[in-house]
C-alpha cells in the first residue's frame, strides 16, 4: 500500500514507474502495485537473483539511470 500511495501522490502510474530491488519481498510489493521489478545481482536476497522472478536483473547499478532513460529497459507487461 505505502508504493501504491507514493504513485497516487506522484501521479504516476505504475505503467510508467519501475522498482529496483533486491529481495522476494521487493518482487511482491512490484507484483501488488502492478510495477516492473528488476533485481540486482548483488543484494541482499539469500537465494540467487534469477530465481526471485524479476521482469529483469541489474549487474551493474552505475549504469541504472543512464539504461532507463535511453529505454533500454524492457517494457514488458508485468507479470
């Protein structure tokens, strides 16, 4: 609910928005708010970040911003 409410208050939609995360907790919040969820490789999950179920993974977050804002972030309908 918080991530719904920060959208609705942002007046953005969650077609428009993407999550980064790190955990299976942070998928489910992406999945509930209808969000696209990607995972890094290096955080603080206990199990493999490929099998967390994230739209995509991030190896290197030093070129985040500069992918999203080129698009070069899928833009597939979340699961």
């Amino acid at each position: 609910m918080p991530l719904r409410d920060c959208l609705q208050a942002l007046t953005v939609s969650g077609v428009d928005s993407l999550m980064i995360g790190d955990t299976a907790v942070d998928v489910a919040t992406a999945r509930a708010a209808k969000i696209r969820i990607g995972i890094v490789t290096h955080g603080y999950a206990r199990q493999p970040a490929k099998t967390l179920g994230a739209d995509f993974l991030i190896e290197d977050l030093s070129t985040l911003f500069a992918d999203v804002t080129a698009g070069d972030w899928p833009r597939a309908a979340v699961r």
